[in-house]
C-alpha cells in the first residue's frame, strides 16, 4: 500500500518528462511482493493519477487508446522483477534490468504510437524509425527515472531489513 502511494505522489510532483516512479516501483514490486500483490503497484498508481495528471495538465483526456499499452508496459516491469531480480541485491543485476525494463517500455510504446499514428508518422519501416527517433530523448528520462527509482527504493529496503536486524540482535529477539 505505501509503494503504492508513494509511487503515486511522486507522479504528480512536477518532473521532467518520463522521469517518474513507476516503472521503478513496478520493477520492486515484483522483486518483494506477492504476486497479486506486484501487479496492483502500477496499475493502481497509474489509475488513480491519470486522471488527476489530465486535469493538472489542462484537461486533456485521462483515457486513451494509448492506456491499455501503457498499463500492459507497466505490468512488464512488475514481470521483470519477478522472474530477473527476485530478492536480488546485486546493483549491476539491478541496473541491467532497470535498463531492460526502460527498453521494452519504449519499444512497445512507440511502436503503438507509430502504428496508431495515420499522419504523424507513415506506416512504413521509415516511419518507425522517425518516430523511435523522436522519443529518444523521452527513452533517456526513462532510464533515468528507472534507475533513480528502483535504487532509492532497493537502498531504503535494504537499510530497513538491516536496521530491523540490527534491533532484533540488540533486543535478543
């Protein structure tokens, strides 16, 4: 419920584009909780901010075509962390899947926006490639927030496991 509610605050505070906490906390997720449990994370951050992301942002709808790929991304990373980084603690395993997990957000994403696209982007392998070309920047503030986030959540467990150690030591429990 916490990473949950984290994840969704820290969505709303202003940020650079793509630089958000979900894909992190999807990516934890996965890593620490039940499965069930893993796959709520993102969707539920994700369900209860759109629409209060669309009216910060001047109204544009919280819904679209584009939402069920974007949620279907999401729950990639949650899969991620449960079947490459479970209960890992090594930083190169982590990065190296924070990276996989930014990766196929961007490939699936922008395909969808490419094959949605009727004038933006033709359909044609040029095409795709203009418009993977044009999110690259977008790409970058995702490996980045995927990094920040699965490292400040993975470094704040850790250190609560090894203080709720350190007390049970201390206490004799």
């Amino acid at each position: 419920m916490v990473l949950t509610v984290l994840g969704a605050l820290l969505r709303l505070v202003p940020h650079p584009p793509n630089f958000a906490p979900v894909g992190g906390t999807g990516l934890f997720a996965g890593s620490r909780l039940r499965t069930w449990q893993a796959y709520l994370v993102p969707l539920i951050a994700m369900a209860i901010t759109d629409p209060v992301k669309s009216w910060m942002e001047g109204g544009f709808p919280a819904y679209t075509q584009m939402t069920l790929v974007i949620y279907a991304s999401m729950l990639v990373y949650v899969f991620l962390g449960q079947t490459l980084l479970r209960k890992s603690q090594k930083p190169g395993r982590i990065a190296a899947v924070c990276l996989l997990g930014s990766t196929q957000f961007f490939l699936i994403t922008n395909f969808f926006v490419w094959l949605g696209s009727d004038v933006v982007y033709a359909h044609t392998f040029a095409g795709l490639v203009a418009c993977y070309t044009e999110a690259l920047p977008f790409f970058g503030w995702t490996v980045a927030g995927d990094l920040f986030y699965t490292a400040v959540l993975t470094i704040a467990y850790l250190a609560l496991i090894k203080r709720q150690e350190s007390e049970t030591v201390a206490t004799g429990v």
